[in-house]
C-alpha cells in the first residue's frame, strides 16, 4: 500500500496552504528584528549612532543578539527617527507599522 504522501511517481505531495508572506520571517519578531538589525549595521554611520544612543559596544551587542531586550532596542532606534524607520521598513518588505509594532511582541 502506498503513502498517502506520496503519488505514484514518488512525488512528495504537499498538504495544506501554501506559505503566505505572513508566514516569512516578517511574521516571527525575533527574526524581523534580527533582519533590522542587519540593516542599522549596514550603515557605518548608521550603526555607530545606534552604538552610541543604546550604549552597546560591538562585542555586547554580538554576546547579546538573541536577547529580547537587545532586538528591542533596535525597534526602538528605528521608532525614534522616522526616516530611518521607513527607509528599513522598506527594505526589508513590511509595513512601517507592522515594524514599529514588533517592539511589543519581542516579549522585552
């Protein structure tokens, strides 16, 4: 008897909906964070000013990466200067808002 997985050329089939853009790291805050972390740091000046304001040296922020207060404080640089909160929200292909909101579902 055959795997209802399978067809009979030995083809995964795939059950369920297909992945929607709000399945995408968009969607996990940590993982949105993370990636506007990448996008600060892409920035020397940038990302020195986001060294200066949070008071983060670059070895603390890599021992700290994972830390729910750290991915908060960058949702909150971009929060507190509009432009750049746009410019990343853009970047990275979400809303500013939906962005600017995952400060509060970090957990932090």
């Amino acid at each position: 008897m055959q795997s209802p997985l399978y067809d009979s050329q030995a083809r995964l089939t795939i059950l369920g909906k297909p992945p929607s853009p709000a399945d995408g790291p968009a969607a996990d805050p940590h993982a949105l964070a993370l990636n506007a972390l990448g996008w600060v740091l892409g920035d020397g000046d940038r990302a020195a000013r986001f060294l200066a304001l949070t008071g983060l040296t670059p070895d603390s922020l890599r021992a700290s990466l994972g830390e729910p207060g750290t991915l908060a404080a960058v949702i909150d640089f971009l929060r507190a200067h509009e432009p750049d909160l746009l410019a990343a929200a853009d970047a990275l292909g979400v809303e500013p808002e939906k962005l600017a909101r995952t400060r509060e579902r970090l957990g932090a």
